[in-house]
C-alpha cells in the first residue's frame, strides 16, 4: 500500500506539491478563525491530527524529494551534445579537453537520467545500475570492448537476464542507456584523436554524436 502511494506520489510529485501548497494555505486561514480552545491539551482529536500531519509530511519528503533530487535535465544534455557535434562537425578541436570535460558533464547527467528510469521501471532497474557503475570505466574501453559489452549485441545485460540484443534499437531502454554509452563512446575516440591527430577518430566521434541525438528523442521530458 505504502509503496504504491509513494510511488503514485512521485509520479505526481507536481500535483502533491500543488496539493500541500493548498492545504497549507486553507489551514493558514482556518487557524486564524479557530477559537483558542479548539483543541484543549491531551484532547484525542489533537493526538489524531497530529498523527496526519506527521504521515503527510513523511509522504511528501518520500515521494516529492527524491523525484527533485533526480530530476534529469534533458535539456541541458541536449545542449552539450549539440555543442560537441558542432565541434565535430567542424573537423578539428580547438580545446579538446573541454571537449571531454563537456563529455564528462554528459555522463554525469546521463546517470540521473538512468536512476530517474531504474526507479520508475523496476524490470530494467538492475541493467541501468549496471551501466552507472560501469560508466567511468567504458571511457577506458577501447571502441571494440566497449561495442561488446554495451553494444547493440553487446553481452553487459545477459547475467542480468536482459540480453541487450532485445532492446528495440531505438526504444526508450535503448535510449537511456545511451545517455551514458553515447558520452563515454565519443570520449573514446576523442582521446584517440589527441594521440595521433588522425580524423578518422573525429568522425566516428560524429557519427556516435549524431546517434545519440536521434536516441535522445526517445527520452521523455519530465
């Protein structure tokens, strides 16, 4: 019962707010018009009511609090990813490691997003964990490991239960997981590129900044 109220809770954490707002302001009013004697002390309907308050106060910090706290900013992913295909595009970076530093931004907010789907859609909740643990560690993979583990056909999800050959290419579980493998692929060959100034490593970061747009409008906006 209690899981679902807080889940119900955080799904409408804007309606909840709305609705303590106006409790607030109707018991402002009522407080004012209320005799002083209302509510003798130790009457049992004081007791009563203060048991509502407490548990309404708790529902609040439980479902409303955590549903701000994860609030993924899609939009300011958005504009780092529009940002670092534009340099891309571009053929040449003038500051790569701002490059990466706006990459690492990426990742930073791509693991919000992963927590915010985890909580909402329990039967991927593992699978995204995994890949928020893993995220540090894929911007070290070479593009092969990282396209073996974490790719289409890749094997992070099989001890799971959840092979990633099931997720549609451009579904919705898709799509969150590569608000993080997306980032940590570009950072790859980024790096690669610093090392040997070759093109080729700018344009597969292209094509993986492109990518991940088009993933990026299967993500829904809170």
């Amino acid at each position: 019962m209690f899981r679902w109220i807080i889940g119900s809770s955080r799904q409408f954490r804007f309606l909840v707010v709305a609705a303590a707002a106006a409790l607030l302001a109707f018991g402002s009013q009522q407080l004012r018009k209320m005799p002083v004697d209302v509510f003798p002390i130790g009457h049992p309907n004081l007791a009563q009511f203060g048991k509502a308050a407490g548990t309404l106060a708790l529902l609040l910090v439980l479902g409303a609090a955590p549903s701000a706290a994860w609030a993924f900013d899609r939009a300011g992913f958005k504009a780092r990813a529009e940002a670092t295909l534009a340099e891309l595009n571009s053929k040449r970076l003038a500051d790569s490691r701002a490059t990466l530093a706006r990459l690492d931004e990426m990742l930073a907010l791509g693991i919000v997003g992963l927590k915010e789907y985890g909580a909402s859609h329990p039967k991927y909740a593992k699978l995204m964990d995994a890949a928020i643990a893993d995220s540090q560690a894929m911007k070290r993979m070479t593009d092969v490991e990282i396209e073996e583990k974490w790719g289409e056909n890749g094997t992070a999800g099989d001890a799971l239960g959840i092979p990633l050959k099931s997720l549609a290419d451009f579904g919705e579980e898709r799509a969150y997981l590569e608000l993080v493998v997306g980032p940590a692929h570009q950072y790859i060959f980024v790096k690669r590129w610093e090392s040997t100034k070759k093109a080729r490593w700018l344009e597969q970061a292209r094509d993986e900044a492109v990518e991940l747009l088009k993933h990026l409008e299967a993500v829904r906006s809170k």
